[in-house]
C-alpha cells in the first residue's frame, strides 16, 4: 500500500472474461462476428506477450506468470485512453469516471490547489 496507484490498481477487477480469457470451445460457441472479435483479441495478447519478453526491468516471474500477464493486458485493453498525437495512456482517475452513459460528475478544486 505504499504505491500512489495502490488504491485504484487495488480496485480493478481481478478477473477478466473476453477474448484473450477464452479457450478454442469458447470461440466455437460464439455466433461468427463476436467469434472474429474475440479471436482478434486473442492474437493482440499473443502478440502483447510477446513483447513483454524484450521489457528488461520485468522480472522473469511475472514474464512467465499467465495470470499476471492477462490481468495486466486486460487493464491496458479495457481501460486506456487515445491521447492526441496517437499516444494511448492509463489515466486511473478518469477511469472512475468513464463508466455511466449521463454525465454525473463537476469538476472543481480549492484554491489551496
């Protein structure tokens, strides 16, 4: 709990089901458009995992740990934002905020900052 981030990596959930949890019968279950989404999901973890191998400061055990591997993929894939220029960014704080369809949330500060 000493991380600045611990609470809200603290609060994301802890299991994920789509595209990249799913086994082959899964995929076979699906009627043929999700299928096609699902399994493209699937090659974009393949292909994050295999990034993750050229990342130094990673340490072999969470390389090779599956579960951490998919969690960590599953909240970069659902939770990211498009910055201009063509970035994409974790942003914990918006990311409370992203989740209804009617905005509910105003924005203010104190002076004291």
């Amino acid at each position: 709990d000493q991380s600045p981030w611990y609470y809200w990596l603290n609060s994301l959930p802890r299991y994920y089901s789509n595209g990249a949890s799913m086994t082959d019968f899964c995929f076979g279950c699906l009627p043929p458009y999700a299928a096609g989404l699902a399994l493209a999901e699937k090659k974009r973890y393949k292909q994050y995992v295999e990034a993750l191998s050229s990342i130094s400061f990673l340490s072999e055990e969470s390389k090779q740990s599956e579960e951490v591997t998919k969690w960590a993929f599953n909240v970069v894939f659902t939770r990211y934002m498009e910055l201009p220029g063509g970035d994409v960014a974790l942003v914990p704080m918006a990311d409370y905020l992203n989740h209804g369809a009617e905005p509910n949330v105003d924005i203010s500060y104190d002076e004291e900052g």
